[in-house]
C-alpha cells in the first residue's frame, strides 16, 4: 500500500512511519521541516502548510497514495492563548487539511482513505458525563477548532475518499508530547493533581495510538470519528498517583487552579482544569484490543517501573 503521512516527522507520525514500513508499506512523508530521526529509506517530502494549486510533488504524492494520514498542525499546548496563536492553532489546522483534500481530489481511484486527525476536545468540558462519538461538539475554543477541523476533512468524502476522524486524547510517551512536563514537577517532588483533581483526564498510551492507526488505515469499516483514548479514563488525582508512583515519586501537592489560570489564562481550562469522560466506542465495535488498559499500567509501561 502507499501511504502518506502529513506531519510524518513528529511525536505521533514518526512511530506510525516506522510502524507501516514495518508492515511493508510504502510511505511518503509530508514535512515542514526534515527531522533526522525518521527511518531509512522514508521519502520525505517539504510541503507548505496552505492549500496551492501549481503542480508539485507533494501533490502527486498524495493524489496518488491509497492512504493518507494527516497529523499536522501548530501544537495547542504552546503556551497562552493570545488571539493569534488561537488563529494559529485553528488555521494551521484547516489550511492543511484543506490542502490535502484537495490534493486527494486530483485522483477518482476506489478504496482509497483519508485518517485525519482530530481531538476529544471536540466535545468540550462534559465534567462526568460520559461521552462517545455518538455526541455533539461544545462550545469553547477547542471545540470549534475541531469542529472546524473535521468538517473540512470531511469534504473528501465527497471525491469517494472514505475518511476517518481519530479524535486523540492526551497521547502518552516519554519522549514527547505533553507528558515530560507533567511529569516535571514530580521528579522535583512537587507533583500532585491539577486544580480539584475531579476533572477527568481521556488518556492513551502512543503504542495505542499507532496500532490503532494502522487499524482505522486498513479496515473499510472505519469511518467518521473514533475516540482514540484508553478503555478506563482516569480523574486527574488518580492519574496524578498513578504518575508519581511510576516515578517513585510522591503526589501530594495540588496545584491551584486560580494559580494555573494566572500563569496559563485560557488554555489551563481548555488543557488542564477541564476533561472529557471519554470512551472508545468505535475502537471496541471495530474489534481494537488495547495493549494498555489503565492509565497506571500505561504510566508504568512508559517508565519501565
């Protein structure tokens, strides 16, 4: 099968390079930047974040892959949420993806499928209620960036592309992602939950992420959003323990919210002091069997405690 990945370089798109190259695939990679890490013999292809018409090899490429898998787009954990990193993180989004979806509409072959990546921050804070890829979107900032997200991916279904929607929780490795910096205050031995401590937090492990990927890429009966987030979610406090224990490190100071909101503004709710009770439906239905189950064995596997 050829593949092309769209931001093939990074946290999550590495690992799945590796992973389809694994598995005999030919794969295309889509970078802004080319990163020294990737595998041998991966095509890397330089490619513009915004949607162009002019020929050129990207688009070839993509025209002519039987998969594509977009995980491109500016980082929502950057730092505070002026209004231009807002359009920064919605635009590097939907320019990307719009690209690609126009890419993909140069060629009418059959069978061919769009896994274009998306958030469970699509459904807004829910508190506890649970949520599944049944419910509708809420109403904050995130929220509208997926929605928006989505929506656009969801113009290649018109060209024939079947498209796929994995909506990713926070993506859990020791070498990127959000983790390394939650994990910094408890190898100081300041860690502890984030504000109440209630809010839930929608997990998964990469290794997770990666084989579920290949997954929603092969079987035709992948389609629309697929929470991409662990069996048991976890609340904050009892994820906070379980990191600390997997760190060998104690969990027991709380950061204020009032304190996170001051050094963060809008995104300590968005990111840290709100959740989504989220489960994967479609992932079960489809038949994925997790390798890591709960939030403390996924910790535990990460630090090899």
């Amino acid at each position: 099968m050829n593949v092309v990945v769209a931001g093939g370089s990074g946290f999550i798109g590495a690992p799945l390079v590796a992973a389809l190259r694994g598995q005999g695939d030919v794969v295309t990679v889509l970078s802004r930047t080319v990163a020294p890490g990737l595998p041998a013999g991966a095509g890397v292809m330089a490619w513009p974040a915004a949607p162009e018409h002019a020929p050129s090899p990207w688009r070839q490429a993509v025209a002519g892959a039987d998969a594509i898998v977009n995980l491109s787009g500016e980082s929502i954990a950057g730092g505070r949420w002026t209004p231009a990193q807002k359009q920064r993180i919605l635009q590097s989004r939907v320019n990307a993806t719009r690209a690609i979806v126009e890419a993909a509409s140069a060629s009418e072959r059959p069978g061919r499928v769009l896994v274009n990546a998306s958030a469970v921050g699509f459904y807004g804070p829910r508190g506890d209620e649970p949520v599944t890829e049944n419910d509708g979107p809420g109403g904050d900032f995130l929220s509208g960036v997926c929605a928006a997200w989505e929506a656009e991916a969801r113009r290649a279904e018109s060209g024939g592309l079947r498209v796929v929607l994995p909506r990713f929780g926070l993506v859990l490795a020791r070498d990127g992602g959000a983790l390394p910096r939650m994990a910094m205050p408890f190898r100081l031995f300041a860690g502890g939950p984030l504000g109440s401590g209630r809010q839930w937090v929608p997990w998964i492990h990469r290794d997770d992420v990666v084989a579920l990927l290949l997954l929603l890429v092969a079987d035709s009966a992948a389609r629309g959003p697929v929470n991409a987030v662990g069996p048991e979610p976890a609340r904050n406090r009892d994820f906070a323990r379980a990191l600390g224990r997997a760190l060998g490190r104690p969990s027991w100071l709380p950061a204020p919210a009032p304190l996170l909101r001051l050094a963060l503004g809008e995104a300590a709710d968005g990111l840290l002091l709100a959740g989504q009770r989220a489960l994967p439906q479609r992932a079960g239905a489809l038949g994925y069997r997790f390798r890591h189950t709960t939030a403390g064995a996924a910790l535990r596997a990460v630090y090899g405690s």
